[in-house]
C-alpha cells in the first residue's frame, strides 16, 4: 500500500548501496509499521445464562458479558455497537438453543438503526425430543458515522423458550 506513494520515475536507487527499489516484491517490515489503519473500532460481547421470549416475536438479545472493546463503542446497557467511525464492518451474531424439536425454527438478526440488515434460520429436525442447535448471522456494511447495530433472535416452537443458551451466544463487530 504505502510502496505506491513512492513508485516514480524518480525514485531509481537507494542512497546506501545504489539498490534499486523493485515495486513488485515483497518486503519485510521491521520494527513498527505505522499509518496501515486497523480492525478497530471493535468490540465482543456475549451473554452468560438464557433469554427467553414469546413464539415469533423479535427480541433483541440482552448481553451482559462485554469481551473486549477497543474504543468503547458498544453500549452494554444498550446491547448496542455504534462505531461513531465511517467505514466498511463486518457484523456478526450468533444465536445456541438447546430446545428445539418438531421442526420449530430459530432465527438470528443483525439489525442497523432500528431496521433488518442480514438474517439467517435455522429449522430443527421433525422429533419430538430436544435438539442443540446454533445459527449465525455475518453482515458486511458501511457505516457513517452515526450508525449502530444491535442482535435480536426469534423462536418459533413456543411462549417463554429460551432464544439464547449460555455460552453460545456472542455479537461482535469490526472495522475492515
């Protein structure tokens, strides 16, 4: 990236031994490599016991875990990422529930602003005994400056099932 600020005509040797600059190679950087950017902000939260809602009713997923947060842009009393940074992120969500049978379905949305950005489901096996299962969903956006993102999950067997189970359920999001 940084090499084709300097690729001119002008540019033919070095000044210790007359080395000539090649372009098309690879180079190893030593020391610190400064002005390449980053994945931040970025952030990681997760929820620590289940949440339960009503069949066929979006919730968003209620974090109390805060793994990291590099520039202290989610909101965990909001359960919200607002990375006041413009840019392209990668958002991504997951959902476990170790209840579903009889075809019942579990769903994982990233929503941005209030509104659904990406969705996936999951559909559990026609038995009538309960299943773990998982589904995740992965967003690629570009925010402004004043966007956010949150994680809601829907459950379609019953009221008072559990959308989320423990450790399987995690947000996090980064800059790319």
């Amino acid at each position: 990236m940084a090499l084709s600020k300097i690729d001119t005509p002008a540019l033919v040797a070095d000044a210790v031994d007359n080395t000539i600059l090649d372009v098309a190679s690879d180079f190893a950087f030593t020391g610190t490599v400064t002005g390449v950017g980053g994945n931040t902000p970025n952030f990681g939260a997760k929820r620590s016991n289940a949440q339960t809602t009503n069949i066929n009713t979006w919730t968003k997923v209620d974090f109390n875990i805060e793994m990291v947060d590099s520039d202290g842009k989610f909101d965990i009393s909001a359960d919200r990422f607002t990375p006041t940074v413009a840019g392209t992120y990668i958002i991504h969500g997951q959902l476990g529930n170790n209840n579903l049978y009889n075809q019942a379905s579990l769903e994982v949305a990233v929503y941005k602003n209030g509104s659904l950005l990406a969705m996936s489901e999951i559909i559990a096996n026609n038995s009538t005994s309960n299943r773990n299962y998982t589904v995740n969903v992965t967003a690629i956006d570009v925010a402004d400056t004043n966007d956010y993102y949150e994680l809601y999950g829907r459950q379609q067997l019953g009221n008072g099932v559990a959308i989320t189970e423990g450790s399987r359920n995690i947000f996090l999001g980064y800059k790319i």
